[in-house]
C-alpha cells in the first residue's frame, strides 16, 4: 500500500508538473483527489490492515493527499500569473505609433468675413447692436419712412407672420431701434450684423434667408463726405489698397440722397470682364444720409443731427473676396467647401 501511495504521488507531481493551461491542472485534481480518486481508493482499503499498520498509512495518505493538493496550488498560481503576464503583455500601447489625427472645426467663411467687418468697424469706435429677426412692421418699414401702401415695400417680399408681425427683411430696422432708445441724443454709431429673410425663389445668388450688415451713424455735422470716407477705408482695408470706390445716385426711402457703392473688378482691374459684367465696377452695398422723416420718427430733432447709414450683404462680399460662385454653398455644408476655409495648420 505504501508503494501504491508513493506511485501515485509520483505520477501526480509529474502530471501536475507538466500542466500548461488551468483547464488541464483542474483534470488532475479531480483525477487525483476526486472522491472516485485512486486516493480514496486506497484509504478505502485501510480496513484489511493491521492496527499499528493503520494510522501509519493513514498519515502518509494524508500527507501524500496534501503534497498532491499544495502542488496543484502553486502551480496554479504560477498559471494564473503566467496568464496574466501574457495578456499585459498583449495589451502593452506602443506610445511611438503615430496618433490619430483630430478634426477640428474651421470657421465658416461668412463668419470670417462678418468677423472682419465687425473688427475693422470696432476700430473706428463703432458699436455692435443686435435686434430681433421677427420684427413688427413699425421698425421693418414704418420707422424707416416705408408707411404702409408704400410702393417700395415691393422691393422686398416679405414673410408675414400677423399683419403687423414679419420676418425682418433687413437689417435696417435696428437702426429705428437703436436711434429710439437714444432718446434723440447722439451720437449713435453702431453696425449690426443679422440674419434677413425675404420671399425668394433660392438660386445660385439668391437665398430666402441671408444676412447684411447695417452701419449708422448720427450726430451733430455729419456729412455725406464722411460717408464716403467711411466706405473707401472699408472697402480698401477689406478688398486692397488698389481698390477704387464709386458712389452711384440710387434711391432708398430711408436714406436722402442715397447712393449705392460699387468697387472696381480685381479680375480685369477696371477693363471689363465676366464677374463685373463688362462694366469694370461691382456693387458692394447701399447707402445714404438718413432721412429727417426717420431721424424725426426716432426723436432725433433733424435740424440739429444729421447722419448716414449704409447696407451690405456678407455673403456676396465673401463670393467677392474668395471667388464663391454659388450662395447656396454657405448653406449646404458641404465639408470640402468647408474645409477650404481652415486654417492651414489644421488641414
Ligand atoms: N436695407 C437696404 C436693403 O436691404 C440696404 C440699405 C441701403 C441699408 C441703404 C441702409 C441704407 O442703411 O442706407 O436693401
């Protein structure tokens, strides 16, 4: 019996020994010391031996069961950690890859351009003021000496929401505001930038949404010149130097007299070409020295103030600047015209 004990223990070492997965070590101790285990077996036959045989087996038994048992344990350890190891070792990061590279937004063209205009205004000492989109008819046109019946409101169809509730279709209404908040005192010098709205069939440069960008200026001794020199800096700092101005007689019925700006063509330089339609001269913006009737509707005593007011559309002086050919793509997001615009470090 003891040899069959020594055997066993033995084998059981060497098995334990050559186990390489935990799945297999798990199979030699139920082999080993399972209740239907050949250890079991063996101390089942204690009872044929003799009485000072029996606690000497019993005791070798017992020690041979628990050699068994505290292989079976380390080398389990000794699995475990094995495992362990292998699958840091799987998961090590390789921090010399090269990373994956972020995309980062851009600023939209007509921000930029809107950015530089509010820039090179605030410069001057200009103010931004905001207003609201849907707007009563009384700042829209009353207020801007457009009653009601008015002929030119043709000129801008709009989006009616009540009789008296639309959609503002410039950016001229913030003017009304702001010089009635003033309480006819000035100055007042401000531009506001905003979103217009007006009913048109949407085209490659048409969008019944879009946005301008209104200046106004009121005090005591302003005069037309002052406008003109307002523009030719804007118009200089914003296309070149080399860029000429001229001021053409037009008609809005807030403005008296009103004029409209147009720059000379950089693609033909003045000679004529496609984009300023063989004139030499592109339209930039409308403008004008405000109305007495407006000045006066604000409470701005007209004798005593004078001022000039002039609008633009950002989105057809960025298709100027960047050679957009189409309105449409400032609102299709479309990410390679977007993406056009980045910064260079970031592409
Ligand atoms: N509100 C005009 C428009 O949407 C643009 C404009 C023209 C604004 C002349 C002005 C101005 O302030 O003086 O067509």
């Amino acid at each position: 019996m003891e040899e069959k004990l020594k055997q066993l223990h033995q084998e059981a070492s060497e098995k334990v020994k050559q186990s390489t997965e935990l799945k297999e070590l798990n199979e030699v101790r139920v082999a080993y010391l399972g209740k239907k285990g050949p250890i079991t077996e063996v101390l089942k036959g204690m009872g044929k031996l003799s009485a000072e045989e029996r606690p000497k087996m019993g005791a070798l038994a017992n020690e041979v069961r628990d050699s068994i048992a505290s292989a079976i344990e380390s080398k389990q350890q000794a699995l475990e950690a094995a495992a362990i190891e292998k699958k840091l070792e799987q998961e090590t990061i390789d921090v010399t890859l090269p990373g994956l590279p972020v995309k980062v937004g851009t600023h939209h063209p007509l921000t930029s351009v809107i950015e530089e205009i509010e820039d090179l205004f605030i410069s001057m000492g200009y103010k931004i003021e905001e207003g609201p989109e849907v707007e009563k008819d009384y700042y829209n046109f009353e207020a801007l000496n457009l009653p009601k019946g008015h002929p030119a409101r043709d000129m801008q169809d709009s989006f009616y929401i009540t009789e008296d509730i639309l959609l503002r279709t410039h950016t001229s209404p913030v003017q009304a505001r702001t010089m009635e908040r003033h309480g006819g005192k000035g100055p007042v010098k401000i531009i506001c930038p905003g979103k217009v709205y007006r009913r048109d069939n949407d085209d490659a440069t048409h969008s019944h949404q879009f946005m301008q960008i209104e200046g106004l200026v009121v005090d005591e001794n302003i005069r037309m010149s002052d406008l003109k020199g307002t523009l030719n800096l804007f118009a200089k700092k914003l296309f070149g130097e080399e860029r000429e101005i001229r001021l053409r007689p037009s008609f809005f019925p807030f403005t008296e007299p009103s004029v409209e700006m147009d720059i000379s063509c950089k693609i033909c330089g003045g000679k004529g070409c496609s984009v300023c339609k063989g004139t030499g001269w592109i339209e930039i913006l409308g403008a004008g020295m405000v109305h007495p009737n407006v000045l006066e509707m604000a409470g701005f005593d007209s004798e005593k103030y004078t001022g000039f007011a002039f609008g633009m559309g950002p989105e057809r002086i960025a298709m100027l600047k960047y050679g957009i050919d189409d309105i449409r793509h400032y609102y299709t997001n479309d990410y390679r015209f977007l993406t056009q615009f980045g910064r260079a470090e970031f592409n």
